[in-house]
C-alpha cells in the first residue's frame, strides 16, 4: 500500500531526501520510497514513478515523504523517515553536532577570508545565490545544473567585470591549488594547469597524468555551455589567461568537446600569444597536426599522454605512438578472453567518458544508440530501453532528476546491468567506475553486486568490461576497488579510451 | 580577490548545498564553511505565484 506524508514548510537539500530514501529502501517490506520537496519538477518525477498524489495542496516548501509498503510495517517507516531526517544515521555524532550557519552573511562572519563559493543547491535558486556571492567578492564554482543559460551570460559577463571566475553551471569538477571541488581526484600537484568544459573529462586526464607521474596544480572547470557561441567562453578565456600569467604553471591543457569556432578561434589565438606550451583535448575534434608549443588531441589517454610528454620535454609524437602500440595490443588481449556474439551495452556515469567511448566505438563498430548520442539520428526512443550497440549517460538530467548522481550511487545502474544481460544478444557490457571526492564510498562494490548475479545466471556468455578512473590516494583507494571488479571477473582496461576499445574487439 | 590570488592562495570555500563536498573539503585541510541553505519562505511563495501567474492558474 502507498502512504504520502506533506511536511508544510521545511527544506532538505536533495541529496539528504534521498539518502534517506536509500536508507528506506533497504529495510524488508518496503516496496519503493522516496522524499522531495514540493516543487513541480519533483511532482511530476513522483507521480511518473507510480506515486499518487492527486488531491494534495502542494507548496515548493513542502516536504513529500511517499511510501509503498506491506500495510503492517508502513507507518513505522513514515516515522523512520523523520528519524532519519533528524538523526541521518550516516552522520556521525560528531558531524551532526557541528554548528552550520543559515545564510552566506553568517558563513562570512565565521570566515570572512572566503575567496571562492561552491554552489551546489537546486537550480532554480542556484543563480540568483551565485549573484550573492559575486556581489560579495567571491569567485563561483556552479555545481548546480538548470540554471537557464541567460542567467549563466548575465553571471559571467557580471563576473568577468569584477575580475572573478565563474566555474560552471553544471561544473561537477574543479582543482585550486591542488584543492578538490566538488568531484575530484587526489592526484598530486605539478606543473600543469588545466581548463576543462567537461568534469570527467577533466578528472580522466588527471588521473592518466598522474599515472605518468605529471601533477595537476589547477583545474579550472567551466561548465559544458562556456564554450558555445552563446557564452562565447567568457570562464575559458579567464581561465587560460590566468593560467598564462601563473608562473608555476608550465604547460597549459585545455579538455572539452570541440568549441564553436569562433571560441576555438580566440582561445587558439591567446594561446598562440601567451606562448606557453598548450595542449588542446577537444574530444572528437577535428584539428589536426601540432604547432608547437600548441598540441592538438583528440581523446582523454592521448592529451594526458601528449601533456606528459611536453611537461618531460620529449616527443609528443613517440607518446602517440606507444599509445597505439597499446591499443594494437588490445586485440590479442581480446582473443585471450575469447570474443563474444552480440551487442555492446555501455553504462556510464560520466558524460565525457561516455562521449568518448562512443567516438571509439562508433569507428569500430559503426553507429552507437544512446541517450546522448554523437548523432541524433541515433537517440533512443526510451532511455530504458536498449537498441543495438548501445551506451547511456546516466549522468543526463532524465536520470539524475529525483535520483542522486551515478557516480554519487552506482544502483540505479547496477540493476540495469542485471536487465541488459538478460537479453540474449548481449555479449560485452562496459562500464566506468569514477572515484575521487564527492563520489561514493565504494562504487566497486554496488556495481560487482550486480554482476555476480549476472555471472550466476548467464555464467561467461557475457563479458564485462570496465575502468576504474581513479588513483590510490583516493578516498576508495584505487587498488582496492579494481580488485573488488576483478575478484567477480571483470575485465579491467587502463584508461576510459582503451577500455571502449577493448570492449569493441572482444565482439566478433 | 583577483583569480591570481585565488590561485595563489587558494580556495577558501563557502559551501552552500550538497554538505558531502563540506566534508571531503575538510579531509583536504581546505579553509571551508558550510552554509545550512534553505530558500526563504518568502522566495518559495513568490515563485510558486509566479508560476500559478505564468500556467494561468489562480492567482
């Protein structure tokens, strides 16, 4: 049976709401459960999940707590809810005793040093709180997404006349000083500075530039939209100036899709200027052949392996061409683990990741269906539903809307693994495995769940591939989480670009 | 501040949302204050009237 609870006049932020739902869930005989303010968007996801709520006076400052469960435990998991919202039992004494102010003035006094807000509350506030910050002198990180992209121009061009950054929106990743904003990797610090309009793109060369022992000093994310005409890449072009102008920066890299041409004219141009060697990841671009000290790439792997190569003063071309040797490599990796019959099904939590695994597939394997596709000819119908060779972003609005980000909690997708295998004509699933800050605490763990159960019921007719973006200083510790995925026989690649290879030969 | 300063000295953060990215801030010894954000009531009403006004509900 279902049971609604409105709470007048309170506010969660949604992360809180549904860890609590998660918690919920777990316990025997609940059905489903989920908790959301009020507000239109939240409705309309709850009511789609199967929630009645016709006949509710609903107010945005309303709590919803929405439960189906046997009819003799339900009440009790009402009360549970506001336990838990009261006393979140992943809160330790300690953290659930801190004092944290009610507002930027109260966060001000306790640290009147501030220099940067990191911004992660519901889109529909987020713009005019990020304009607060601004007018108090601080520079923005905008995790937040849905912010309208009028109010990104007015942000940045506000910004901009005041000296500060605005990092975002739907900026997921930053690194200051070897300081991790939001999701980030605990790589080491070193002479690269980096501007990226895709977060994990941002932390996939991060991660293979640590691997290569090259250290990031800064990040600076922009959000996906910095780099369109609209925008006209007002964050990137701050970014790469204050870059330039750092001194313990040496090479500069700049990662993202391909900009509109006129954005990848100016940034090229201050590039060509600053005279300081750049390299250019725009993934899937169409640039070809360096002008040093500039570098053009076009996968993840390739620019951390091109940048270290700058950073170590040697050649640019050799690091190519030991990457490819590698990926000739892939095939007879591939004939060792046997090939399979069928589709490919990619489930990913990174957009970027996702992106480039579909340029890598699509030349292996021809047209990719996604969510997200590189051709809208190619979009699915139904995000839930798979068609061919196939990838989705579970990172995309339609799936982190009421639901916590993938690479925050990796079930959504896990329990999609264990649908996708039951489908005769799939062969290969690929995955990626993002840690770092911000992330779960063992995503590992939630996705070698599902796996097993899949490894029971189809034995090896299907193979799964997968690649852990991550270092050992993170807080899952990069070593540990592998070993979790392989202990359930995951096929583990080396970086986001070798894994989707890999997953492609593995087919006949 | 200037970003050269930002960069120079690094973030000192406000936190205003998601309190985890408060706490993996603190695990880096980050300088960081977390915000307890909640819309004002008064922003919360405005904008559901506005809405009602713009879907040409009740007003």
């Amino acid at each position: 049976m279902q049971r609604v609870e409105v709470v007048r006049g309170v506010y969660y932020d949604s992360v809180s709401l549904m860890r609590v739902a998660q918690e919920l869930t777990k316990i025997d005989g609940v059905i489903d459960a989920t908790l959301n303010m009020a507000t239109e968007a939240n409705i309309k996801i709850m009511s789609a999940a199967g929630f009645d709520l016709s006949g509710l006076d609903l107010r945005p400052s309303d709590l919803v707590i929405a439960v189906k469960a046997n009819e003799e435990i339900i009440d009790g998991i009402i009360a549970k809810a506001k336990e838990y919202l009261s006393n979140p039992p992943w809160k330790t004494t300690e953290i659930s005793q801190q004092y944290f102010p009610k507002s930027l003035n109260g966060a001000l006094s306790m640290l009147p040093e501030a220099n940067l807000a990191l911004i992660s509350i519901a889109g529909q506030y987020a713009g005019d709180e990020a304009m607060e910050c601004l007018n108090k002198g601080l520079h923005v990180m905008l995790y937040s997404d849905n912010v309208s992209l009028e109010k990104e121009i007015e942000l940045k061009k506000i910004a901009k006349e005041r000296g500060l950054l605005v990092m975002g929106p739907d900026c997921g990743t930053a690194v200051v000083k070897g300081i991790g904003l939001g999701f980030a990797n605990a790589c080491p610090l070193g002479p690269v500075g980096m501007v990226a309009a895709a977060g994990t793109g941002l932390q996939e060369v991060h991660v293979q530039l640590a691997h290569r022992g090259i250290g990031v000093l800064h990040a600076i994310g922009t959000g996906g939209r910095d780099v369109k005409e609209a925008v006209g890449g007002i964050t990137s072009l701050m970014g790469i100036e204050a870059l330039l102008e750092n001194d313990d920066v040496k090479v500069i890299v700049m990662v993202g899709k391909p900009p509109a041409p006129e954005v990848e004219k100016k940034i090229f141009q201050r590039l060509v200027s600053g005279n300081k060697p750049a390299v250019l990841g725009y993934i899937g671009g169409e640039l070809e052949g360096d002008r040093p000290p500039i570098y053009f790439c076009k996968e993840l792997e390739e620019t951390a392996a091109v940048t270290a190569a700058v950073v170590n003063g040697t050649d640019p071309d050799l690091a190519r061409k030991d990457l490819n040797l590698k990926y000739e490599h892939l095939k007879e990796l591939a004939s060792h683990f046997g090939k399979r019959k069928g589709y490919l099904r990619g489930l990913y939590s990174g957009g970027t990741l996702c992106y480039e695994a579909q340029l890598v597939a699509s030349k292996l394997l021809g047209p990719i269906y996604s969510n997200a596709p590189l051709d809208e000819r190619y979009k699915l119908p139904d995000s839930l539903k798979s068609i061919g060779n196939c990838m989705v972003d579970y990172g995309e609005d339609e799936f982190t809307q009421g639901r916590l980000h993938p690479m925050m909690d990796s079930s959504f997708r896990a329990k999609r693994m264990i649908e996708e295998a039951k489908e005769n004509e799939v062969g290969v699933i690929l995955f990626d495995c993002v840690l770092g800050y911000g992330c779960h605490e063992s995503p590992a763990e939630q996705l070698a769940s599902a796996i097993s159960q899949v490894k029971r019921e189809v034995g090896d007719r299907i193979i799964f591939v997968g690649y852990v973006c991550g270092v050992e200083a993170d807080p899952q510790i990069a070593s540990s989480q592998r070993k979790i995925l392989e202990d359930v026989g995951v096929v583990l690649a080396d970086s986001n670009a070798q894994a989707a290879r890999l997953a492609c030969l593995l087919l006949q | 501040m200037a970003i050269k300063d930002l960069l120079a000295n690094g973030p000192i953060v406000v936190n205003i949302g998601i309190e985890q990215f408060y706490h993996d801030l603190k695990k880096q010894d980050a300088k960081v204050v977390h915000v307890d954000w909640r819309p004002s009531a008064l922003k919360s009403d405005l904008l559901s009237k506005l809405r009602k006004l713009r879907e040409g509900g009740a007003n």
